[in-house]
C-alpha cells in the first residue's frame, strides 16, 4: 500500500510539471518533456490531459497497424538520437514471421520487421505540432522510449484527411483517456 501511496504521489507531481512545461513551452514535444524532466517520454505521454491522449496496451500493435494499413499516405517517423527519419505514404499491409511483423511494402514503400512484442504501449496522441493540429499513433517499448509514430496524412491545403481521423477516433474506443 506504501509503494502505491507513493507511485500515485509521483504521478500526480508528474502531472503537475507536465502542465507546467505545456504552459510555459507549448512548443515542446513530449520527447523534449522528457528529457528536460528526465523521465521517458511515455511517462510524460502517460501524464497529459486526458483529452490529448488515449492509451492502449501493446498487445494491439499489430491490430492497429492492419488497420492503419487501408487509411492511404501517412508519415511514419522513427527518431533515434536526435536523427528523424521521415516515410510520407501508405503504410503496407504485414505479416507475422520468424518473430516479426514483416510490412510487405512493394518498390518504392516501406519495408521493415516489426518486432511487435517490444512494444509495451501505445499512445493515441493529439497535440498541435508547429502550430498545427497533429494527430498520432506512437508505439512505446518497455522502458517508456519510443519505437516509432504514425501521423495522421494531410491533403494538399495542410488539412488532415477526415477519414483518417474519424479512424483514428474510432481506434480510441480500444484504450483510455488518462
């Protein structure tokens, strides 16, 4: 009972630099948070506003990645080091194989191998990014560090796609708001 007392006073402190970092620098990413709070970044994504984000356990990863497979172009990101790697299109359908989720892009897609059972947790993240309204998937390992991210595609006016986002609303049904 101690140890819960305490993990429940360390998340409510959390909470609270959190939204302090939100109000002070709205600019911040949730890995920046991070790393200025010194906590994973899915610490901090497991301490914004409930309205902003939507939590799913890992287990889904793959669910929701066939899913995300039929909603067209989208932009994946991988970050590593400060280093960000950027693929603007449609997401390939995969497969399970040999312990991964193999995506079966053809020329000119993605290709790579998902080690789905490293991810721990997903967030459904909405947060403005650059002044825009973003949209996110972000798949988290077990150490709270990110895998990778979908975000949300957008049409030749900057406007996310209605259909990807109504999507990604219906998707909130499979998690929680904090």
């Amino acid at each position: 009972m101690m140890n819960h007392n305490l993990e429940m006073i360390m998340q409510e402190n959390l909470i609270q630099q959190v939204e302090t970092l939100m109000r002070e620098k709205p600019q911040l990413r949730p890995v920046e948070m991070a790393e200025q709070l010194k906590v994973s970044e899915w610490a901090v994504v497991s301490a914004l506003p409930g309205e902003m984000v939507y939590l799913i356990k890992g287990n889904l990863a793959e669910a929701i990645l066939q899913d995300v497979s039929h909603w067209g172009a989208v932009t994946t990101i991988v970050e590593r080091d400060g280093s960000i790697f950027e693929f603007k299109g449609s997401l390939p359908e995969g497969k399970p194989g040999f312990g991964y989720y193999n995506l079966m892009g053809e020329a000119g897609q993605m290709h790579g191998h998902l080690k789905l059972n490293a991810v721990a947790n997903i967030a459904l993240l909405s947060k403005p990014l650059r002044g825009k309204e973003a949209h996110a998937i972000v798949f988290y390992n077990r150490s709270g560090a990110c895998v990778f991210k979908i975000y949300l595609g957008r049409d030749a006016q900057g406007l996310i796609h209605a259909h990807q986002l109504q999507a990604f609303n219906r998707l909130k049904g499979l998690g929680y708001a904090r």
